[in-house]
C-alpha cells in the first residue's frame, strides 16, 4: 500500500534492509529513524543534497552527496581483481581510519620496529636478575615474550631472527634505545627518523595489557573438572547412552 502512493504521487524510496546501514544513512542525512508510521516531525526529517542511483562495479548503488558541513560521515570504494585483495585493502584502510581515530584521542607514539618490546624486554629482563626465588624465573620469561614483536618480523622479512634479535639487543646496550627492525636486511635504524614510522601507545598498551591478563587468567586455573554424560548404566550392564535392547 505504501509503495502505491510513493508511485501514485512520484515520490522517492529507497528500501534499507539492514539496520546498520539505516543508522549509517540517518547520520549522513541528520534524520531520526521512526518505527511507525506517521507524519513526520520537523526536528526529525533530514537534509540530502544530492541523492543518485549509480553503477558501480556492476551493480546499482544509491550515492548519497552530502556537504561536509552536513555530514559527518563517508564511505569508501575499493575495487580489486580477487577477493583477498580487497580483504587486505579493507583490512588496511580499517586499520588505518582506527589509528587514526586512536591518535585523535591519544597523540602519544613509540618507536616502532620492535624497538618498544626490545626495550621493554631490557628493562624487565633486569628486574628479573634482582629478585630471588621463583620469581626470577618467571618474570625472565615474561621479558623473553616480548621479543615475539621483532622476531616475527625479522621472520615475515626472511631474515634471521636470532641474528636480528641479538643486533637490537646491542644497540640498544649501546643507547640507541629508539632503535628497530630494518626489514630490508641493514643493521637496526631509528625508524622514526630516518622512515617517519611510529605506534600508536593506546595500541601498544591495551596489547600489553589484555595479553598478561589472559595469561595471569589462565594462570589461575588449577583444577579442570570434565563433564561426563548424564544418566546411569543400563539394567543389563551397558554404559550410559547405549541404547535399551
């Protein structure tokens, strides 16, 4: 019934079918989704300047054009030949627009190129060596998890990670504690300087941060009890869940 007016009176409807995307073109527009039906308020109608059907990449698109003063949102297009290309580039712009959102809140920012965990390992490796008992041990170790940063891209770049691990360990003994990975094969450089290659510190701290606690989680666990099937042995001696003769 709806649809007959929206033709009988030449008026335009787009169908949106996913909740998401209704948010999405509400906020683009300034408008406030109803449940009902009804006239609409002032204060709930929007604003679109320019409202298009396009095709792109072979199917028809609705384009919403909108000024930035309009809008405080936008979407991106990408195109590729495979659809694991278009994975690792949507994975790439989500992860830029998220560091980016990330340093809007947080400008703070770290070495790069495992210079961070390297440093971080040096510094926790030496209050290892000065406690006693037991302790020692584990916090050792709990230094030795941070070189997984450095040694996974010394790997992914086919390196060798022991040798890459060692020259960092060097450099920064030597001061040079700004120093990271050099994936093209040269000894540990300061990447901020010379490449402009920095983290995000919200990033690296919530990865420290959640990854000792699932460690310090799993750690606690000291018994595990296994659920065993429900009901008892049959009356003619058979184990729980055969069937009845």
């Amino acid at each position: 019934m709806a649809l007959h007016f929206i033709e009988k009176f030449g008026m335009m409807a787009i169908k949106i079918p996913s909740k998401f995307e209704l948010l999405r073109f509400c906020k683009a527009t300034g408008a406030i989704a109803r449940s009902t039906l009804g006239a609409p308020r002032p204060e709930e109608l929007g604003f679109a300047k320019v409202l298009t059907v396009q095709e792109l990449g072979g199917g028809h698109c609705v384009v919403l054009r909108q000024d930035a003063t309009m809008g405080s949102i936008s979407t991106v297009l990408i195109r590729g030949s495979t659809a694991g290309f278009l994975e690792d580039v949507e994975r790439a712009i989500n992860d830029a627009v998220n560091t980016f959102k990330a340093l809007g809140k947080d400008s703070r920012v770290v070495p790069a190129g495992g210079a961070t965990e390297i440093e971080l390992a040096r510094g926790v490796a030496a209050f290892g060596k000065q406690q006693t008992g037991l302790d020692q041990y584990a916090i050792a170790k709990y230094a030795e998890s941070f070189e997984i940063i450095p040694r996974t891209l010394a790997e992914n770049s086919g390196l060798n990670a022991t040798d890459v691990i060692a020259n960092l360990y060097a450099a920064h003994a030597r001061g040079e504690v700004t120093t990271g990975v050099d994936i093209d094969g040269g000894p540990p450089k300061d990447l901020a300087t010379r490449c402009h290659i920095v983290d995000s510190y919200t990033a690296k701290w919530w990865a420290i941060k959640l990854a000792t606690d699932a460690v310090c989680t799993i750690l606690k666990v000291d018994q595990i009890i296994m659920s065993k099937q429900s009901g008892g042995p049959k009356p003619n001696g058979g184990t729980p869940g055969d069937d009845a003769p």
